[in-house]
C-alpha cells in the first residue's frame, strides 16, 4: 500500500540507540513506532487520558512484516488507519515509511481491546475515540 492509503501520519525522528550492532534499526523498535503512532493519535484525537482515564487500550496481537531497514540518522513517517472496529476493540493498520518513498519499509496492524482500568473487563469504545477512529477509516 502506498503512502496516501493510510490518513494520518506522525513523524518520528529516528535515535542513535534504535539502531543495532548490525548498523540498521532493530526490529523491536519498528513496534514501538506502531505503538506511539497509534497512542499519539488516541491522545490527541481521541481524548484518551492514559493517566486517569476510566477507559484504556490494552494490545493483544500485533504483527509486522519487514520489507526494507531503516537506518539512524533519519525520520520515519508512520502512517495510520482504522482497519477494524468492533464494539470493544479496533485493528489498527501500520505502515512506515521513508521520507524519500511511496512504499512503506514495514507494514502492520495492531489490536487493542478498551477495557476499565479497575477491573481489565472489555466496555465499549468510547464515544470520541470511536468518532476520530471512524475518520481515518480504511
């Protein structure tokens, strides 16, 4: 998929220690962009209050495939869309990319569930995290 298939999007400006002993960023690091593209979005668009919030996301899959390295320095473009959303949980789709490309050099998705933070139990997506989810629909 390309560049303009994904509606939101957050730089990421790439850190000496992301990188590995082999000179490229390590692939743990590709699922931390995932989750700060998508928090990101959820805290500014969607009014999440991750500190105090009744309300939060826990992930239960997630998923990625690798098409080309990243390398430090740099700035990753990580492109966001709602694949899937349920009445308790949504599939993000991830995908980054080079500042200079169209094609991503990763894909991906990323589940989450909303549960109460008292009790972990599943509640309904919540009505402004549903409504900005609803605008970056696939």
């Amino acid at each position: 998929m390309e560049r303009e298939a994904y509606p939101h999007h957050l730089e990421i400006t790439l850190r000496w220690k992301d990188n590995d002993v082999y000179g490229h960023v390590n692939n743990v690091e590709y699922y931390s962009f995932f989750d700060t593209v998508i928090n990101d979005f959820l805290i500014r668009s969607g009014g999440l209050d991750i500190h105090r919030g009744d309300v939060i996301g826990l992930c239960v899959d997630s998923q990625c495939t690798f098409k080309q390295a990243l390398e430090f320095p740099g700035v990753v473009d990580a492109g966001l869309r709602c694949g899937q959303l349920g009445n308790s949980s949504v599939r993000y789709e991830i995908a980054l990319f080079r500042a200079d490309s169209v094609q991503p050099v990763a894909t991906g998705r990323f589940v989450h569930v909303f549960v109460a933070r008292s009790d972990r139990r599943p509640v309904p997506v919540p009505d402004r995290i549903r409504a900005a989810l609803e605008g970056i629909m696939r």
